[in-house]
C-alpha cells in the first residue's frame, strides 16, 4: 500500500513495493515527489499528467522551493489558461533519478548511505513506471491527456505506447522517438566534464558537500552550459548576443568573458549548480540516450502504438535543431501507419528548442484546442 505526504508544496508518493526497472534491476523504496493542481472529477476521467524535461521538476506552477522563481511552465498552466486547472486535474511529478524529492542517486540507499554511482540506470520507460504508480495511488485508470515537452514528450510517448489504456490522448512538444547520435554526443561531453571534475569523486561527493566542502559543481556548470546552446536557435542567440561586448569597451586579449553571450552561458552554468545535483544529470541524460521507442517494439515504430486508442498531437518548432521537425514528423508517419487519429503543425518561433517553454501564443492555441476536444 503507498502512501503519500506532504515536502514543501509537493507530496511524495512512497510505494510499497520495488520498482522493476528495464536493467533487470528493482528499485526498493521509492519516493515520487507530485503536484496537483485543480479538483479531479467524481468520475476521475479529468486528469492530465504533464511529464517534465531532463532538468525540469514537478513545480509546474508553483514557485521552485530552491530559486523562488515561478513555475517553470507556469505560462501554461493555471486556472483560465490553455491548461486549464479550473476544468482539469492537473499533476506533474519529478521524475525518478532527479534531485527534486523524487528517488534518485542522492537518495538514501537501503544501507543509509547515498546511492550515488550505485543506483541502477534507469529509462524512460522506467521514469514512465513511476508515472502509472502514481496514478494507481490516486485512483486514476485513464488519464484525459498526457503532456509533455522536450524529455516530457519522450515518456508522453513511451506512456501512451507502452501504457496505451492509461490515457486518452498524448500531447508531444519538440520531441523525438529516438536519440540520435547527435544528441548522445552532446550529452557525453556534459558526463565527461562531470565526470573530469576532481570533486566529482567516482560520485561519492555527497559526504563532502555536508562538511562544508563541494561536489563537481565547475564540471555540472560547463555539462549546463553545452547543453544550453543546444536549446537555443543561432538566430535567437545573434539577435540577444551578436558580439557584443559585456561590460567594456574593448577586447582584453585574455580569457575573462569578453563577450556577453560568455557571460550569459557563464551564469547559466552556475545557477544551475545550485538546484541540481550531477549524479542526476549523468544518470537522466544516460536514460534519454538510451530512448528508442521503435527498439523497444521489434525495430518498427507503428508497432508501438499497434495496442494505443489515444488521440495524437505533435507540435515541433521551425528553429529547434536539437529536435528537429523531421523527428516529429516520423512518429506523426507512425501514427498514420498505426491508423491512429493524429494532427501535427510546425510553430515558427524565433527560440529554438527552448520555444515550447518561452511565450510563443500559437503554442497556447495548439493545446487549448487539443485539450478541448
């Protein structure tokens, strides 16, 4: 029997039982950290679970407990907006592996001690688990959509084929089925900065970090910033960056950061070192690697949906290189060859990947409309 209480605004959901992962592994005592927004309706049939990005958390609309900055897609979410907390039921939880109060290598191991480098690897079928089991806590058989962007549009996906009576319909953002070699590449120089960082430890900086001393964070900082410039469209970083200079009035023929878009990817790395812990990024970038919805279903992607009654939207943007239309247009290729009801638009939006989670209205639209139906 789970049971469930209260961290901050969230709650955390403890199961009872292991948690059987893809390795062949279990996972014992697991913790999944949830919001919820919005009343669920006498017939639990108004639930939407939103699936978060690889650095996202479960406050979707409620100020982060660490930052104090509002809800990261809080544009989006809340009463009278295209994901209507007034109509629907609304929840979002961490995923497993991350550092947000979920279960994850920061965690506590059965022995006391931190995880680390010994909690298993997971997947995105694996965080997906956490999902459903959730969902039998809260007594919620059928969810009215899944919805997710980025990482949260790979286990929208991966829920709606591989749990394809657990919801109604799946809204996918600037995602793939797949990892391609591109992406794998990009996130192994992030694990090797980490990895490369002295303080890093084999993974075993937790110890130190108590005692006043520091984890990996120099390495987590330049894995975040890598991995930042993949978000953003050339376009959008010449017009906010171009070369100018930040802060003087002429180059120092050093390696200070002379030019502002230095100093924005500089900041960038170093907030993110304080809400987030590296043994978590090493392990949810390995999970998003390994994602290969065709692989898990015979190599043929239209049979993963061959057992799926849900209704499809995909939704890519024209400047997002990390994700690329082509991506959602194999899946939306899928889906046709599957017979299943699916709509797919491209969105022109001038930020890249990053566009789904910045102010782009036709966005807003798309999910309103979708919701709707």
């Amino acid at each position: 029997m789970a049971t469930a209480r209260n961290i901050d605004t969230s709650k955390v959901l403890e199961l009872a039982e292991p948690l059987p992962l893809d390795s062949g592994r279990s996972l014992e005592g697991v913790r999944i950290a949830y919001e919820a927004h919005g009343t669920l309706s006498p017939a639990r049939d108004n639930a939407i679970l939103i699936a978060h990005a690889l650095t996202g958390d479960q406050h979707v609309m409620s100020d982060h407990p660490k930052t104090g900055k509002p809800g990261w897609w809080v544009r989006m979410v809340g009463p009278g907006k295209p994901i209507d907390t007034d109509r629907f039921y609304v929840i979002c939880a961490n995923v497993i592996g991350s550092c947000m109060g979920s279960t994850g290598p920061a965690s506590l191991a059965p022995d006391g001690a931190p995880y680390g480098m010994r909690f298993p690897v997971i997947t995105i079928r694996d965080m997906v688990r956490g999902h459903i089991a959730l969902l039998d806590a809260l007594g919620i058989e059928s969810l009215h959509a899944v919805v997710g962007g980025s990482m949260g549009g790979m286990q929208a996906l991966s829920l709606a084929a591989n749990f394809s009576d657990r919801t109604r319909a799946a809204l996918v953002i600037a995602s793939t089925a797949r990892h391609s070699a591109q992406n794998i590449a990009f996130h192994e120089v992030g694990r090797q900065a980490i990895m490369a960082d002295p303080a890093w430890r084999e993974g075993d900086y937790y110890a130190a970090k108590v005692d006043g001393g520091k984890g990996p964070e120099k390495g987590l900082s330049v894995a975040r910033m890598a991995a930042h410039i993949t978000y953003l469209s050339e376009a959008g970083l010449t017009d906010k960056f171009g070369r100018r200079l930040q802060d003087r009035a002429e180059k120092t023929f050093g390696f200070d950061a002379d030019f502002q878009v230095e100093s924005y990817l500089r900041y960038q790395g170093l907030s993110f070192t304080d809400r987030f812990d590296a043994n978590s990024y090493l392990y949810i970038t390995r999970a998003m690697d390994y994602f290969d919805l065709a692989e898990e279903h015979g190599g043929l992607l239209a049979n993963a949906f061959a057992g799926s009654m849900a209704r499809y939207c995909l939704v890519s943007f024209d400047t997002d290189w990390l994700y690329p239309t082509a991506e959602s247009r194999n899946v939306v290729h899928a889906l046709n060859a599957a017979g299943l009801p699916v709509s797919f638009v491209e969105l022109s939006a001038p930020y890249g990947h990053d566009s789904f989670l910045l102010d782009v209205p036709a966005l807003d639209r798309v999910v309103e409309g979708f919701l709707k139906q």
